[in-house]
C-alpha cells in the first residue's frame, strides 16, 4: 500500500488536522484532479486544478484543499 494511504496525523500550515465531525486527528490523503468529469456536476469549472483531500480515519469525513 502507497505510503500517502496510511492514516496518521496531518499538519496544514503547521495546524494540526482535527476532524471537525468527530474530533480525530488521524487522516488518510488522496489527490483528486479538479477537472475530472464527474466534478462537474458540481457547477464550477476547475482549470486543472488538483486538490488533496484529507479523508478522517474514523467517520470519513472528507477535508479539501485546492493549491493555488
Ligand atoms: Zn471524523
């Protein structure tokens, strides 16, 4: 399994990541491409824009963020 799987704390901006459903700190990363058709349904064109999504271990909850 890619190491970016494995569950564990995350730090953004030097903030730990908390979940804000259930309060976990541990979380699993994926990349998603913004551009990919089924976002699309959302109504908001993303110019090849990726976004990592944080993804809490325990609830699964999804956190976004978009690089600039
Ligand atoms: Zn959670």
């Amino acid at each position: 399994m890619a190491k970016q799987l494995e569950s564990k704390e995350r730090y953004i901006q030097e903030k730990k990541l908390e979940c804000p459903i259930c309060k976990n700190d541990k979380f699993w990363t994926r990349k998603t491409l913004m551009n990919t058709p089924g976002m699309t349904l959302f109504g908001i064109e993303w110019a090849n824009k990726s976004a990592t999504n944080y993804i809490c271990d325990t609830c699964g909850h999804v956190l976004w963020f978009v690089e600039k």
